[in-house]
C-alpha cells in the first residue's frame, strides 16, 4: 500500500502550500481570482482536452464498465436530491448543499491516472480513462444545472443551455471526445504545446484549494462536511464495485473502479462554486478533509475490492 500513500501525500502538500502562499504577505491578494479564472477557462479545460483526445480505450470490456461507471454516478445523484429537501429543512443553505452535491460526486481522474499507474501499471489507465470519458461530461453538466437552479439564478431551460454551452469544462470535454473519434491525430507541436499547459493544471487547483480553505473547518468538520465525504468514500465505491461485479467484471478491473470511486473530489469544482455562487470556503473544506481521509479509505476500498475480485 505504499505505493497508494505516495500517490495521495503531494496532492495534500500542494494544499498545504496553497494554505501557506495565501498568507504571505509578499503575494498581492489580487492574484488570486486571476489564477481562478486562467485555471477555470484555459488550464483545466486543456487537461481535460488532452486527457480524453488521447484515451485509449482498445481491448476493455466497455459496456459494462462504462455502464458501472455511469449508474454509479446517476444513483449518488439520486440519494442526494432525495436529501434535499431534508437538508433544507435542517438548516443547510442552498450555497452549502451545491458545495456537498459537488464534493459528493465529482471525482479526481487524475488522482485515480496516478494511482492506478503506480498501482498496477501503465496497462491500467485505459479502464480510469474510459470511466472519465463516460462520467466527465454527465457530471459537469448536472452540476452545472444544480448550481443555476439551487443556487436562485435564472432558471429557465435556455439559461441552463447557454450555461453549458459556454461552460469551458464541458466544451473541452466535448472537444476532446470529437478529436478522439477522429481518423487522425492532434498535430505533434499543438499537442506538446496543450501539454506544456495542461500539465499546471492539477498543481494549480489543488493550491487553490488550499489558498481558500478555511483551516478552522477543515479541522473540525461539521456533519456537512461528514455527509459529503462519506458519500465521496464511502458510498461511491461501493455503488462502482457492486455494480461491477453484478455485470460479471472481474480481477483488476474491479480493483481500478475501486480506484475510481475512492479517489476524492476533483479540484476543479472549487473553482465552478467560485465561478457560480457556491460555497466555495466549504467546498475546500471537504476537499481538504476526504484527502486526508483518503490516505485511509482508499486501501480499505482496494483490500475489499481484491478479495470480492
């Protein structure tokens, strides 16, 4: 399991770092929301881009573990809006249940590409590729959708249209899918240029992550806090292995959509909240505490899942 350790360990050290950075005194506060948007509309959506442009998905059993993948994601959707009205009764505000509903079902891909590499090889990225292509969109444009209609904007079914159509996440998502299907390649020299810039990008949103963490509720967390990371760590992974395995995967496929539903939420959410009205404080505050969970819940999730495989 070590090897599952060293995965994790700098994904939290570049949050501490972005806790540190934020409070120097040097660094001009100004900097900030310009690193929040270059990463929202130009970063993120290059790692994206590339990400599923180059996916390769030869010799896996795609059905099913895509259809695993996606139901995974679609039942955790349907928990939550069952909570809703719930969670409104009890006090949580509709900024705090957009932070929760993201926190919940996003997940790091690219967290999931580093372990599964170190865990099993480079063979295995294809299975973590394929389970981003199938999920990355659905995921960005649902949320995209609770945001505008929990979150009192204007709800009509155009806004919600041009929302997504000008969301930079789910245009280079959609750009990615269409070069992947295409009978050629990205032309060399554009392709290492999108890397050259894709590759700040997760450093970039986990620093800020931290630079807008609020450390006090990062260290006691509440039970929003609780609930989101549980249904991230807990619930996700076993929705991915057991709807897995009643598919009739098996061995290491199993294994890597453990890997999958166990990594913790992507950091490009906190800049999405930020971008469109949600709790963003809060959003950092469970994206700090199901990382540090994870380096706990991420070998449980691989030791059940290799016995059940």
């Amino acid at each position: 399991m070590l090897a599952i350790f060293e995965s994790i360990l700098p994904i939290f050290l570049l949050v501490l770092l972005g806790i540190g950075l934020k409070r120097l005194p040097f660094l001009d506060d100004g900097l900030w929301p310009g690193l929040e948007t270059f990463g929202f509309y130009v970063v993120f959506p290059a790692l994206l881009f590339l990400t599923l442009a180059n996916a390769d998905f030869t010799g896996l059993e795609i059905g099913a573990v895509g259809l695993s993948a996606f139901l995974a994601v679609v039942v955790t959707f349907a928990v939550l809006a069952v909570l809703y009205p719930f969670m409104m009764a009890g006090g949580v505000t509709p900024a705090a249940y957009t932070s929760i509903f993201q926190t919940a079902t996003r997940w790091n891909g690219f967290v999931a590409l580093a372990i599964a590499e170190r865990y099993l090889g480079p063979q295995s990225l294809g299975i973590v590729a394929l389970v981003m292509a199938v999920n990355i969109l659905p995921l960005n444009l649902v949320n995209v959708g609770m945001l505008l209609w929990v979150g009192g904007g204007n709800r009509s079914f155009a806004s919600f249209v041009k929302k997504s159509a000008t969301n930079p996440l789910i245009l280079s998502c959609l750009a990615g899918l269409l070069m992947h299907a295409m009978p050629f390649g990205i032309y060399s020299p554009v392709e290492q240029a999108i890397d050259l810039l894709a590759r700040s990008a997760l450093g970039l949103g986990l620093i800020m992550v931290g630079a807008g963490l609020r450390v006090g509720d990062a260290l006691r967390p509440d039970r929003t806090v609780v609930l989101a990371s549980s249904l991230k760590l807990v619930l996700m992974p076993a929705l991915m292995v057991g709807l897995a395995l009643a598919f009739g995967l098996k061995g290491d496929v199993i294994v890597l959509l453990a890997i999958c539903g166990a990594v913790p939420t992507a950091m490009n959410g906190y800049l999405l909240a930020r971008q469109m009205g949600g709790d963003a404080p809060l959003y950092a505050a469970i994206a700090t505490v199901q990382t540090a969970a994870s380096f706990f819940t991420i070998p449980a999730a691989l030791a059940i899942a290799e016995r059940l495989s």
